[in-house]
C-alpha cells in the first residue's frame, strides 16, 4: 500500500487551495499520483479496497476531488480489457464511472470531468459497459471546486460484459468513496474547530468553555466517530467479499448524508467569520463535502436502500469484533429463544429460574478474575450477554446489574470477608440491590451529595435522602454514596462507599411509579447506624471506588439500551415486512427514509460499543473512557429515535401496548423508555460536557 506520510505529501505538494485547485492541478495530480502507484494493478498501491479507501479519506482530508474509488472500480471490471487497465494504472487513462446504457453519451455530473479523458458507462444492473473517450467537457460552475462538468463522450474504444453482482459492487463502492471522502472532510474541519475553541478567546475566555460550544462539538464528534466506523465496517466487508457488504454501505451512506453536512456546519460556527472566506480550508471543506453529498442520487444504490434490504427480510449486519464476544452472543440467543420473556423492554421484577439458568452456565461474574469465581471473560463478552437479555426482555435485569455495579467494586476494593459474604451471591443471582446515588439536589452531581455517616464508636451514622431509587421496595441492599467529610478541599474527596441492608432500622421507602412503569422510590435515612465494616474501599475514596469501574458500566448500560433499541426496530421491521405497501409505501417514500434513519442509529450504536470494548479490553483506558461515553449518550438517544419513528412508521396503533399491535407494544413502551435512558447513569448534557473535556475543551 501507498504510504500515509507519501499520501499527504503529494496532496500538501499539488493540492491546496485557493491557488491549486482547478481542473489542470487536478490532471498533474492525477498523473503524479498514478505515477506513485496509486492506480496499480491490484488496486492503489496494491492494497485493494482498503487502499483504495485509505486514499478517498485522505484527499476528502484535503477537499480533493481526485477520483481513485472510480479508477478502482473501473480497472477491477476492466480486466478483459487490458489496454485501458494498463492506461488506469500509468495514469493516460484518467477514468469515470458513470450509470447509464449502450446509447450512453453525456454525464449531466461529472465530479472532475474537466480533467477525465475517458467514462466507463456501467449498466445498472450489468450487461455491456463501455469506456467511451470524453469529447469535450463544459464546467458547470457552482458548489463544487473544481465544477462539476457536463460530459459529450465519443465511440466507445473498448466494450466489457459485466455480471449483475460485479456491477452492483462497483456502484456500492463509488456511493461509499462519497460517504467516505464528505466524511473525512467534515473531520478535518470539525477537528480544526476543536483546536481554535481551545485558544479563541471572547468574552474574556477560551469559546471552548462555554456550554453550547462543548455540546455541540461532543454531538459531532459522536456523529462523526460513529459515522467513521461505520464507514470502516462497510470497507472491512467489501474487502472481504462478505454478503453484507451492500446493506453496510448503504447504512453508512445514509449516515454520512446527515452527518458530514452537519458536522461541517456546526464547525463553522466555532472557526466564526474567518472561516466563511475562501482564503481558509473551511471554505473549500464545506463545498467538498456538500457536492459529494449531493452526488449520491446519481449513483443508484444497487440493491435499494438500507429501508428496502431490510423491509425485503435482510438481517443488520453484527457488530461483534472479535470471536469471544460472538460465540456468547449466539450461546446467549439461544439460550433467550429458548426462554423468551414477556417482562416488556424494562422487565419487572425476576423470574428466579431464568435467575438459576443464568449462575448454572456460569454467566454471573465471568468477567472476574478466577481467584474471585469468575473465568476473566472479556468486557466484551458480557456486552454479548446484556445486549441479548435487553433484547429478548428476560426478566434477569438485577442480578445481571449486581455483577458489575456492585461485584466489579467488591472485587477490587472488599475486604476478604466482605468477599466472601457477598460474591458468591452474586455469582448465584441471590443479592438483591437498588442504587444510592442521586439526591433531590444531586442527580448527576456527585460532588452535591449531602446524605451523610458520621463516625460513632465502631461504626456509622447515616443521615439524608436518595432520590429515584430503582427497586428499593424489593432489594436487600442500597449501593450507597455518602459523604464523609464536609470539609474536605475537593467536595469528591470527601465521599465514601457503603453497602448498606435495607432492612436497617431507620430506612424509610416511599414509592412511586415512572413514565416506564418501573417503581422508584424515595429512599430516607434518619440515623441509621451500620458497622464500618458495611464500608466498601477507603474512607473519603468512594469517588475513585465509583469511577474505577464506571467506564465498564456505562458500557454495559449502553449495550442494554442498544438492545432494547434494535428490539424495537425489529419489532417495527416485522410489521413492515408483513405489510410494506401500508406501513412504509413504495421506494423512496418519506417513511422508508425514516426507517432508514432508524436502522443507522441502531447500527451506529453497536458499531460504536464493539470500538469501545475493544478499547476497553487493550487497557487503553482514556479512550475507553471516551468511547464509552460516546455509545452511551448515542444509545440513549437511539432508544428515543426509534421509539418516536417508529409512532411515524407504524401510524397511531403503534401507541397501543398490545401484543397484537403494530410494533407488539415496543414501540411506545421503548419511547416511555427513552426518558430514563438520557437521564440514567448520568443526564446526556452531563456526558456531553465530560465529552468535551476530554476532547480539551474547558
């Protein structure tokens, strides 16, 4: 393969703008490039689809519109001829694709046609392609630099037969060459915003401090992170002839069709006025990635759109990055097929024998270490199990929560006999618990917290009230942040962890029902005394021994909520299916594009935690962070974004709970939902703000 430092040295040498970046820079361009082996015989410097692809994200980096994906495609269906193959990789051949038939001879839109010598036009559907030599070529001057060009092609000089599936694959290659290059342009600019905010200074500080800044840039850098791995998934596919190589692509297309413009346009507003002037790269960003957005419609999807492969019964592709985490997926699904539950998508309550299964096949504490009963299973792997338990709704949720919100702690800061009495319950599915964290006046805020223990003797006195408290009214235990020194310089310094019954004396619950139907509580606390030995981890240490594993549990949060979410499109997609012409009507309707939208949040979602589990297994524990923090406040509003398309979708019935109705009922419980999904574990705002500090931004 071509390498990167050579990529960007010819592109920083031949292409920048304003002074190099018409028609006749591009032709040098193109000669240089084939020169340096961009367009050889297997491919840009023989590096296939994936070189191909490495080279489309760099010249979007840099807003050129040099055509490498059609000269791949072009040399790949060109064999039989190899003259013109030849001329592709010497660089005389400056080749397009374009769709159109035997009587082919104009391109209404030609993206560098100005510098192209020759089209091959590539029936839709396969059949005779011929390369035709441009005429002449007349600029259409507008959005795009260099214009777009209309093309006048001559007789052909070579004619091909090109199979149905080949011709589809170049099609859905050149549709991900535009997601690809508009992505990486939309990058560019949105992580040269990123670098002014933290040094442009207005009102006296940094505009990376403020709070409208940072949302924003961490909703892009979401957008654009998750768009970049889909991107890399439908790359991976084509390079490895997978079946799912279309349906990939066109999830990303559709992505990168919302996100690249928006992204571009939301950096503007950071890089301010200088940047609305074409003496900056910006300006040149923002017509390269819009044209290339706009160029999609005149490359037909080969197979439909996402909304159309999936309406006609395909599957989204799996996510799962490594194989541990898809042999427990499929062990898990059968195992849930087996015991579907009918608990709604926040099961209430447990069912103890579907509890008993789950410790029988060891599945409770697998990713501890072995000295403390586990098999150190990875992070993966139990996304693998909670993903698949939210899906199939079995009611398990609290002893599955236990293993890590309260057994990941226990493991690495309990004393041996705090060990020894709660693991192997845990392990069991038998410890029962609710979460003690927020506060009337301290929901996200740990740092707020005001319930107190105050040293007495050899023990505790706890004073103040939680708030919201999931499963109180059953559970055993309360997970319990406190403060334990109000004086402390730092407000985190001073909190401690306790693992506290609810059956102390002194503990008072008053219930309530949420908009999901899930009783939370209110839970008081006058003068309950407990020994120090309920304490988990050092005094005034309880922020390290909560964050210490908080990466791992909102990745786990987030895999159930993307597990709950493509439950939902599942359910909506098989009312589809059952009814295409009523539900979403015919190509192209409003509806399918909705259902579009759905499929790629679900899919950006997955995409997004296998790349944060597989961040979180190397032990690269900063970008683990952030990864998780990515997926999570995606996947909240996934969640959000199926449950209200799929109202759109479905119509009015979908509001019902019904088993029979549209959706069987999860659609509107999953919008019920979605309300708890952006506020647990810390309120969406939270994590964008925590986002955008560690992109630097304060």
């Amino acid at each position: 393969m071509v390498g990167t430092e050579e990529i960007t040295g010819l592109l920083t040498r031949q292409w920048h703008f304003p002074d190099r970046a018409e028609g006749a820079a591009l032709a040098r361009l193109w000669e240089l490039a084939a020169d340096g082996g961009w367009f050889g015989p297997h491919g840009p410097g023989g590096g296939g689809v994936t070189g191909a692809a490495a080279l489309v994200r760099a010249t979007g980096a840099a807003g050129c519109p040099l055509p490498v994906m059609d000269a791949f495609a072009a040399a790949g269906l060109l064999a039989p001829a190899p003259r013109i193959a030849d001329g592709i990789a010497a660089g005389e051949v400056r080749i397009l694709v374009a769709a159109g038939g035997p009587d082919t001879v104009e391109v209404p839109f030609a993206e560098a046609g100005t510098a192209a010598t020759h089209v091959l036009v590539l029936p839709r559907g396969g059949g005779p392609a011929a390369v035709r030599p441009v005429d002449f070529a007349v600029p259409l001057p507008g959005l795009a630099v260099p214009p777009w060009a209309r093309l006048r092609l001559g007789e052909p000089e070579a004619v091909v037969d090109v199979a149905p599936e080949a011709a589809a694959r170049a099609f859905s290659l050149l549709r991900l060459a535009l997601a690809l290059r508009a992505t990486a342009a939309a990058r560019r600019t949105h992580d040269r915003s990123l670098a002014h905010a933290k040094v442009r200074r207005q009102f006296g500080r940094a505009i990376g401090g403020f709070g409208a800044v940072q949302q924003r840039a961490a909703a892009r850098e979401i957008e654009l992170t998750a768009g970049e791995l889909l991107l890399a998934d439908a790359v991976r596919r084509h390079a490895a002839g997978d079946g799912d190589a279309a349906l990939a692509t066109e999830l990303a297309v559709h992505h990168a069709a919302g996100c690249a413009p928006r992204a571009q346009v939301h950096a503007h507003h950071n890089l301010g006025a200088n940047a609305y002037f074409e003496e900056d790269e910006a300006a040149w960003l923002f017509r390269r990635v819009h044209a290339d957005i706009a160029l999609l419609p005149a490359l037909p999807p080969p197979y439909g759109t996402a909304a159309d492969m999936l309406a006609a019964g395909s599957a989204l592709p799996a996510a799962d990055t490594n194989a541990r985490a898809a042999r427990m997926r499929e062990q898990v699904r059968a195992f849930c097929a087996a015991n579907r539950g009918a608990g709604g998508l926040l099961t209430k309550g447990e069912d103890p024998a579907l509890v008993a299964e789950l410790a029988a096949r060891q599945w409770l504490g697998m990713v501890w270490p072995a000295a403390d009963g586990g098999r150190d299973a990875g992070v993966s792997e139990q996304m693998a199990l909670q993903n698949e338990i939210a899906y199939h709704q079995l009611p398990v949720g609290v002893p599955v929560a236990a293993v890590s919100v309260v057994g990941a702690p226990l493991v690495k800061y309990g004393t041996p006999e705090q060990k020894a009495e709660h693991l192997p319950r845990i392990r069991e599915g038998r410890l029962t618990f609710c979460l003690g964290y927020s506060e009337p006046e301290a929901g996200s805020d740990l740092a707020a917290l005001t319930t107190t223990a105050v040293r007495d003797g050899d023990g505790w006195v706890i004073n103040g009230t939680k708030s919201w408290i999931g499963n109180a009214h059953t559970a055993e235990y309360i997970w319990l942040a406190v403060r334990t020194d109000p004086q402390a310089a730092l407000p985190l310094a001073g909190i401690s962890m306790f693992m506290v019954p609810m059956a102390a004396p002194g503990i008072r619950t008053e219930p309530h029902q949420a908009l999901s139907g899930q009783v939370c509580s209110t839970v008081r606390f006058e003068d309950v005394r407990v020994d120090d030995s309920a304490r988990v981890g050092p005094v005034n240490r309880g922020w390290q021994v909560i964050t210490d594993t908080l990466a791992h549990e909102r990745l786990l949060l987030a895999s159930e909520l993307a597990g709950m979410s493509r439950r939902q499109l599942d359910e909506v997609l098989a009312a589809v299916r059952a009814d295409p012409e009523g539900t979403v009507g015919p190509p192209g309707s409003q509806r399918r594009a909705l259902l579009d939208a759905m499929a790629a949040s679900v899919q950006a979602v997955q995409v997004l935690l296998a790349d944060a589990a597989e961040k979180a297994e190397t032990g690269a524990v900063h970008t683990a962070r952030l990864a998780s923090a990515l997926a999570g406040v995606l996947a909240a509003e996934t969640v959000e974004r199926v449950g209200r398309d799929g109202l759109d979708v479905l119509g009015p019935a979908a509001a019902l709970s019904a088993p029979d109705a549209p959706g069987a009922g999860a659609v509107e419980e999953g919008l019920r939902v979605a309300v708890l999904a952006f506020l647990g574990g810390g309120t969406n705002d939270v994590q964008r703000g925590l986002i955008a500090r560690s992109l630097g931004l304060s």
